[in-house]
C-alpha cells in the first residue's frame, strides 16, 4: 500500500488537488530513502498521461467528459508542438499519407465523448465494401452488408477512412472545449524515476515524470500512451517481445480515374495478398485514395525512386498482373510505365473487380515504413498502464492498430471510472487489473491471426497455396461465417474479453 506523508501543519488541511477517493492512510514517515529527484517539489496529478496521439488524447476527453472522473487532476505530456496540430488545415483536394481506418465501434466511442463532431467529416470516407483476393490464385472473398441496411454503425458501413491529422486536431477541439486539462507541449521527457521522502510528502512509490527545463510531475497514474518505443513501458520494466517482418509499409496518396463503380455512395476497398505482401487501396472522398503496400526494403526503395509515371504504373500493375510480371518490373530502375502499357495487352483481368485506374499521386506523399509485430508482457504495472502502439504493435494488414488503441483506451477509462466511483486507488495495479485483463487477450488474438495471415500469404508455391485459396472461398461462399468475420472487424461481434477474464 501507499501513503502520502504530511508535516503536522498539513494534517489540519485536506488534499484539494487530489481525487478524495483516492486518498492515502496518513502515518508516520518511514526511514526508507530513495535517489533524490531534486530540489524541486513535482505538481501533483491523479493522471499524467506521456503521448498526444489518438489514444492519448482520447483518454483524457473520455476522463474529462465523465461525470465520474470529471474532477480527476490530469495532465498531457507530448513532445510536438500542438498547435501545429490545431491548426492543421489542407485543400479539399489534398489528404495527407498518414490516415487509418475506423470501426464503427471506434467511430462510436469518439461520438460518446463528444470528439466525432470535431472531426471534419468531409474529410471522412465511410466504404461499405471490400475486395480481398489472393494474387497467385485469384481466390477471392467479398465482404459487404446488405444494401437495404441504413448507414449507421451497425449498418452498411463497414469502416470510415480519415487521416490521422484529422482525428488528432479534432480531440484536441474537444479537448480544449472540456478545459481542465494541463497541457505540456513541446517538452521533452528527460526521465521518470521514482521519488523521494520528503518533510512533507512521500513519493517513493509514484512515478515521477521529469520534463526538459526541470519541470517535474507526479502521477498516481501515468499512462503511457507514447509509441512503440515507450518510455514509460521502459520505466515500469514491462518487456515487450515480437519479430521484425522485413517488410516495409508504402504510403502514398492518389488520385483515381472516376469515382468507381459504386460511385459515391457505395465506396469500395480493395486488398490483394501478393508473396511479398499485401497491396491495398482504401477510398479517401472524392477521386482519391490511400496506398498501403506492404513490400520487401528493396522493393520499397525502388518505388520511392521512381518518377511519378512509373510510380503510378507500378501500383496500377499491383492489381492487374501476376507475380511473377511484378517481380520482373521491379528489376527495371525506370521505364515501368512503357512496359506496364505492353503487358496488359497480353493479360486477362475483370476490371469490375479491381479499383479503378491510378492516373496520379500526390506530390511528397510517398514514404515508407518499417514493419513489425510487438506485444508487451502486461498492460499495467503499479501506477502504470499502456495503451495503443506502447502495448501493442500490429501488421497493417487488417487495419486495425488504431482501433485496437481506442478499444484500450475505451476500457481503461471505464477502469478508471470504476475505481473513483468505489473509493479504490486509481493507480494501484489491483484496480488496474479488470483493464489488462479485458484486452490482454483480444489483442493477443488480433495480433496473432494478423501474423499469420502475413505469413501464410508470403508462400508463392507449394501445397499451402491451394489450402489457402480453398478456404477463403470457403468462408466467401458461407454467409452465416462471412458475416461474423466482418462483425468482429467492424467491432459490433462477440466481446472477446470476457472470455479472457
């Protein structure tokens, strides 16, 4: 158990800044000494969250629209400058590289703490089908709701497009509508330690957060909410283990021939597994889309270096021809349009099912990735928890690492909320503990058939291919089994967690 210790002038006075239901025993300071954390006395926070990402951001608007946890003392602490972001703006016609797909669970846990209404909706594209093929043996499986469904969360939308820009400048609108909230931006993290016994306090077991220019802050909680690479996962001594895919992530933005088949009001996404890895194309409004092409480094280097003609020739040729063409193409350092023009006319295709032509890219939206696989040991340690990219990191192939991220923070805030509504402390592993064991395993889940996928769909020959082929025309032709699939993607199946408590 923790105490905070008072000199006897403190004993006559309570501890407004704190939560009173997270209130510590008072007694007699203890000989136990600690390194000294400086001169300095920390400001005293319930939550000190590291990291002004999606998942950071949306933690501290769901705590603060809470009634519950409303009054919690909470503080943000992000290395960019955020005003950057709050003004962040682009043309209609232009998007950024950098944008995620949304569930409609996700998109209705963002509308629940009112930060949906602060995103800019015309720069959000809900599609409502899918394309998924196997590019060696063209097996193929469709997902899509029936058409008479209403476009709701639990109807035929299967998940909304935005860039990331988008849904961080609309959190922090949210966030600056709530106020309460310290904000430390552009501030470096130097170290977090553990503090010290004082005259008047004693810190010894709180996290102590310890910013460039000496700023310190003392967290009940801290929540790191910081990357893959986590300071705050390296503070609390939490492993994190997994495997490097040697694959690299391309992104770019592009600009189509039309709107497609299904017009606007029918958006389409489309993904075909090649041996390297998969190549997808999701819509953004209007004629344009998004390009994630998981490939090898060299592959990726290649495509960086060339011109925007045979840039555009090779995703074009991504979709339409076979491997073994691709592979040939990407041997050639220039000239992929000229010999793009020559193969099609030796191949067959459908072209009602694949996207519709790229006739362009975004100047200075192409860049690349690494990609990986990443699991930390444990969610939360004593006045530690993680969420998003610091827990876990995911293949892009499902797109689901951000909804993966609100799904954390969505569970950890009703841990929160819990906890303060029950007089518990806050930031004690055991109060934490319904949190990690709600998501712990889920994501395990996600993490593992998302590996597996990638690696079941890098084999370019043999007997798995067939097997491979077999069942996913398999589930295409089981509606009952194709359905649970995609409600479990959307977010609206079966609540795994509970079977992992």
């Amino acid at each position: 158990m923790d105490y905070i210790v008072l000199s006897r002038s403190q004993l006559r006075r309570p501890l407004a800044s704190l939560c009173r239901s997270c209130s510590r025993r008072i007694l007699p300071r203890r000989s136990r000494s600690y390194a000294s954390v400086g001169s300095q006395q920390p400001d005293i926070y319930d939550v000190v969250c590291v990291g002004g990402g999606p998942a950071g951001l949306s933690l501290l608007t769901a705590l603060r629209t809470n009634p519950t946890t409303a009054g919690l003392r909470v503080a943000l602490v992000e290395a960019q400058d955020l005003r950057k972001i709050r003004a962040w703006e682009l043309s209609p016609d232009r998007f950024s590289n950098r944008c995620s797909s949304l569930t409609p669970s996700s998109a209705r846990f963002l509308d629940s703490i009112g930060a949906w209404a602060h995103v800019r909706r015309d720069r959000v594209q809900p599609y409502h089908e899918m394309q998924v093929w196997d590019g060696v043996t063209d097996a193929r499986i469709e997902f899509e709701w029936g058409t008479g469904a209403k476009d709701t969360g639990n109807g035929r939308t299967i998940a909304y497009m935005t860039e990331n820009l988008n849904l961080t400048s609309g959190l922090l609108r949210r966030l600056d509508e709530l106020a309460g909230v310290a904000v430390f931006d552009g501030a470096r993290v130097e170290d977090i330690t553990f503090g010290e016994e004082t005259e008047d306090l004693d810190f010894r077991e709180w996290p102590i957060v310890h910013l460039a220019g000496g700023k310190q802050l003392a967290a009940r909680l801290l929540v790191g909410a910081d990357g893959a690479n986590s300071p705050v996962r390296t503070f609390a001594g939490i492993e994190s283990r997994g495997w490097d895919y040697e694959r690299h992530g391309v992104v770019a933005t592009l600009e189509l021939e039309g709107e497609g088949r299904g017009g606007d009001d029918m958006k389409i996404a489309y993904q075909r597994f090649l041996p390297t890895g998969p190549v997808a194309m999701l819509p953004m409004p209007g004629n344009y889309s998004t390009l994630v092409w998981s490939t090898t480094p060299s592959n990726a280097a290649l495509l960086k270096s060339l011109s925007t003609k045979d840039f555009v020739a090779l995703v074009n040729a991504a979709f339409r021809l076979s491997p073994v063409d691709l592979e040939f193409m990407h041997t050639l350092s220039s000239g992929q349009e000229e010999e793009l023009s020559w193969r099609l006319q030796h191949t067959a295709f459908n072209r009602q099912v694949i996207p519709q032509t790229v006739v362009g890219v975004q100047e200075g939206t192409v860049a690349s990735f690494p990609l990986k696989m990443r699991h930390a040991d444990t969610y939360i340690g004593e006045r530690v928890a993680l969420v998003g990219d610091a827990a876990h990191t995911i293949h892009p192939l499902a797109g689901q690492g951000l909804n993966q991220g609100q799904g954390d923070v969505e569970s950890l805030s009703r841990t929160i909320e819990y906890a303060v509504a029950h007089g518990q402390d806050l930031g004690a592993r055991m109060s934490l503990e319904p949190y990690n064991a709600e998501r712990y395993g889920p994501n395990h889940v996600l993490l593992g058939v998302c590996d597996k996928l990638h690696k079941v769909y890098s084999v370019g020959s043999g007997p798995l291919v067939p097997l491979r082929s077999l069942g996913l025309s398999a589930v295409n032709a089981m509606g009952p089994l194709k359905s649970f699939f995609m409600d479990q993607a959307a977010g609206n199946g079966v609540k795994f967690g509970k079977l992992f408590r």
